[in-house]
C-alpha cells in the first residue's frame, strides 16, 4: 500500500504538541466562561425575584394610598366634619401632652453654656405635628448664643436648632437677646444610657 503526502500543500501538524502547550489555558478560559456564566444566570434569578419584590411593595402601596384617599373622602363628608375635628383635637393634646417641661429643662441644662439665661420658652405644634420650641435667651456676647445652637445640634433631643434673630437687651448694651428655634425630640434616647 502506498500512501503519497504532499507537505508543501498540507504541512505536518503535531496536535499532541499543540493540546499540550495551549489545553491547560483553553481549558481555564472555559471553567472561567462557565463560571461566569452562572454569576450571571444566579444575578439574573436574584434581580427577577427583587422585581417580583418590588411590584408586591408598590401594590401594598398603591392599596394603602386608596384605603387612605378612601378615609380621607369618608371624614371630608359633611355628616362627619365634626368626628373629624374631635379627632384632629384629640390627636393635638395627645402631641402637646408629649412635652415634658421637666425633660427640657434637663436637657436645656446639659447644652446650656454658661452665663446665657432663659427668658421664656414656648412650645407649639407645627404643620408636621412635631413640637417646635421657641427660646428667648439672655447673654452677655453673641458667640454664647451661637454656643447653645451648636450644642443643641449635638444634643438627641433637639433637631434643626437655629438663631432666628437678635437684638442688644435693652439699656444694656452688653448684652444680647437672642430667639433660638429647635424641634424637640421627645422619644430620643437619652445622653449615657439612661
């Protein structure tokens, strides 16, 4: 039997050479496709059950806001404008009834600098239903005052404080009157774990 090669037409090709110089890497770009391939997949599963998710959460939603525009209607009613505005007076002295003065001025205590002194204090109720205090304070520089409004920044118990304005008290001309405005956070825990 004779079998005729021609090499110049068809050139030698040593596969066991070639499979062992470049298996191993082929092999590693294959294992890594496939692992990426399965982040991928398990990426995709995971985003389609936070979508699924999602559109559970957004109807929860969408049926509160219409139980709530439901309510709403019912109380505008003309039968019940009076249910309503008990309840909304109610509501406001179970707010108001939130404020402890002893708690404040304990708290007013700790942020207080010295030689700075409370002339009056009022709290109210603002458009958030959050109790807003008003404080007219007394020193003798305005840096004082500026010290309570830092320290009530720092305080839990007090949140947005700001000078809203100031003056020089009086006859005086020494010293300094200053309106300081903060929100009171009645339900902060209180400083050192008590």
């Amino acid at each position: 039997m004779r079998l005729d090669l021609n090499l110049a037409t068809r050139p030698y090709e040593d596969a066991r050479e070639f499979w062992s110089r470049w298996g191993l890497g082929v092999g590693l770009l294959a294992l890594l496709t496939l692992v990426l391939l399965g982040f991928t997949i398990h990426g995709w599963v995971d985003a389609g059950r936070d979508r699924r998710a999602i559109a559970q959460l957004q109807a929860q939603i969408a049926q509160k806001d219409n139980e709530r525009a439901r309510a709403q209607a019912f109380l505008e009613m003309a039968a019940n404008h009076s249910t309503r505005d008990q309840s909304q007076f109610l509501n406001g002295l179970i707010q108001r009834k939130q404020f402890s003065w002893t708690r404040v001025f304990e708290e007013l205590e700790r942020v207080m600098p010295n030689r700075l002194h409370v002339v009056s204090l009022r709290p109210e109720l603002n458009e958030q239903n959050q109790v807003e205090v008003e404080m007219k304070v007394v020193g003798d520089t305005r840096a004082e005052a500026v010290e309570l409004v830092h320290r009530m920044e720092g305080s839990k118990h007090f949140q947005g404080s700001h000078m809203e304005s100031e003056a020089q008290a009086g006859d005086n001309a020494a010293s300094v009157t200053a309106t300081v405005r903060a929100i009171y956070v009645p339900d902060a825990p209180d400083h050192g774990g008590k």
